[in-house]
C-alpha cells in the first residue's frame, strides 16, 4: 500500500512537484493539503536516495522554505520510514501555518523495503500495526520531539501503510491530551461486515496457491515466506496480483478482515478518549483500499447508523475530503501525485463526528 518507486522520474520535484504552487497560502486548505503530501513525498525520496546514492529528495521539502532535521528509521531493515521537516518561515506566516511536519512514507514495491513493508501492510489488516517497532519508533520519535519544542504546530501526515502510522500516533497523542492536525492520505479501510468477510476469505483460500507461486517466483518474498503469509488467509486478502517491474506490480493490496479486529483494536484504546482526534482523512472513489472511509463517514457519523464498515483505526470524528477528478486506475487513484495536482477537485470538505 504505498508506492512502485522503479520509476526516479517520480522523485523528481521539477518533473512531478508542484510547481505552480509559487506562493504558498496557509489559510487554503488546498495548500495545505500539496505541501502536506509533498513531504510524504519527500519521505519516499529520502529513502530512494539512500539506497540509489542519488539527491532527490531536497527539494520536495526546500522549495516551500522546510528543512530536514530529523529523519525516523525502522529497526529492522534500517530504511527511513519517516522525516521532520521545520518550516524555517514560519514567523512570518498565518497561525495556520506548521512549525513542524512528520511525515511517513508508505508501501516502497522494491527490494530492500518490500518484505518489511509488506509485513506491515499486513498488520494494518489484522489490526497489530500499534505493536509493531515501527510503530514504537514513531511514538518515540514524536513524543522526544514534543517534549523538546512543545506540541504547537506540528502536523502529521502520512500516504498509505504511512496515513495508518500517522493515524495511530495521532489517535495515541489525544489520549494523553495533545491533538495533532493530521492529514491522511489514501489511508487504508478494513471491510469487517461478517458475511462478506467470509466470501472474501474464502476466496483468498482458492487463490492463496498462485499468490505463494507468483511471488516465490518473482522473489518477493523466500518461497517459505509467502508461504507462512499466504496461510494467514483469515486476516489478509491480496485481490490482485499484476506483473511489476514487467513482471510483477501489486495492483490492489486491500487488507479485508474478520470481525475480530474491532474487538482487538477496542482492546488496545480500552477506556482511552478519542473522539477530539479528528484527522483530515483524503479519499479517492477509485481507490479500494481507502474508499471504504465515504461510507464509513457518512453512515457511521454522520447518520449515526450501524455500519456495516468498520475500519482500521481509532477515527470517532473526522473530516472528509474527497478527490472527484477521475483517475486513470487504481494506481493513479492510490497515488500521492494526485493531492498536489493543480486543478484537483476536492468535491466534498465535510466534518464528521460520533457526538
């Protein structure tokens, strides 16, 4: 959930970025929402560069005057998962402006970050991703840097497997008090509706033989890897599998789970309020591994009817914001590119809660 990175073109602010976007207004939600993803964005790069030996990344973040001060990286395959930007004009600007942006990257569909990626991407499906190290490295790394400059100003953002970070810390920080202005970008939604679950995990059992053999084959995965995930069958679904490099590229990686996770996740936030945490959650209706958020919103909060969704996170209250511009596949419509294109179409800006 996340990113193909075999393309450098994409981590090249003068062929992708924003480049219009001359003048920053902090007061436009728009703006907000480019710059916000630009330095998720920027997160990608900075991992790219490091494995390429290439020097990307800055101006993802230079260009809208931030500097890099701190970057946040896993525990087990050292790669850079997240990035704190200062905004060095900051002064000088609307009290809508940051201070500082967190960002975290998602999904990276290339070796050296796909096995431990996709692991994650897992758990965000069977509700485990709060356990994770990655996870604890986030919290460690937002909570050390709150306690040095104060909570003021910080945004969170994150694409993805990222947007899922990001929500976990948001929705972890407003238990202890702190609320994060917090954008979420494609961020993934767990159906958990009984019935269809159980269509959906036995279809996964049939296919469950070609994902091992596919993946073994292309080298995702060890062979004895994607077997021992691939028998987690009541927990993961993989809808599609398409050839990436010319061979192989997930084309759908939707994490479509039992009835199980809601009783986890209640577990996990036992007797911890947060319904004043209330993200910024970017949808595409032609992405299925977040378009799920629209009914979710809208049945669940808004009228206050017992969903048949349930998904992945701790979101009471929310904002909504939905991405009208037709997009060319699902690739395009998981994308990060779209939250900056000029001429983007926010259809919908509409505020939910569970009060």
């Amino acid at each position: 959930m996340g990113r193909n990175t075999s393309v450098i073109e994409e981590d090249d602010f003068v062929a992708s970025g924003p480049t219009h976007l001359e003048t920053i207004d902090w007061d436009r939600p728009d703006h907000q929402c480019s710059i916000a993803a630009c330095l998720v964005q920027a997160t990608y790069v900075l991992e790219s560069d490091r494995k390429r030996n290439q020097k990307l990344a800055p101006p993802w973040w230079m260009n809208f005057g931030f500097e890099l001060i701190n970057t946040i990286i896993d525990d087990q395959d050292s790669s850079i998962f997240g990035a704190i930007y200062r905004n060095m004009r900051y002064n000088d600007q609307t009290p809508q402006a940051p201070r500082f942006v967190i960002a975290f990257r998602g999904t990276m569909l290339e070796g050296g970050n796909i096995g431990q990626d996709l692991s994650h991407d897992f758990l965000v499906g069977d509700g485990g991703l709060g356990s994770t190290s990655r996870l604890k490295k986030a919290m460690e790394n937002v909570e050390r840097h709150i306690s040095e400059f104060g909570s003021e100003g910080i945004f969170l953002a994150g694409h993805s497997l990222g947007s899922s970070v990001a929500m976990l810390v948001g929705a972890n920080m407003a238990t202890k008090g702190i609320y994060l202005k917090t954008f979420l970008f494609n961020l993934p939604s767990c159906l958990t509706e009984e019935k269809t679950s159980r269509r959906l995990i036995a279809r996964f059992l049939q296919i469950t033989p070609l994902i091992v053999g596919l993946a073994g084959a292309v080298g995702i995965f060890p062979l004895a890897t994607v077997a021992s995930l691939g028998m987690a069958a009541s927990v993961i679904m993989i809808d599609t599998l398409v050839v990436a490099s010319g061979i192989a590229t997930l084309t759908s990686l939707a994490a479509l789970i039992g009835a199980s996770v809601l009783s986890m996740q209640k577990r996990m936030m036992q007797g911890q309020r947060t319904s004043s945490f209330t993200p910024y959650v970017f949808v595409n209706p032609g992405d299925p591994i977040c378009k799920n958020w629209v009914t979710y919103f809208r049945n669940h909060l808004k009228e206050k009817k017992k969903s048949p969704f349930q998904l992945a996170g701790f979101v009471e209250s929310g904002v909504l914001n939905i991405n009208s511009t037709r997009s060319r596949g699902m690739l395009e419509a998981h994308g990060l590119m779209q939250w900056w294109q000029q001429g983007m179409n926010l259809l919908k800006l509409e505020e939910y809660g569970s009060s």
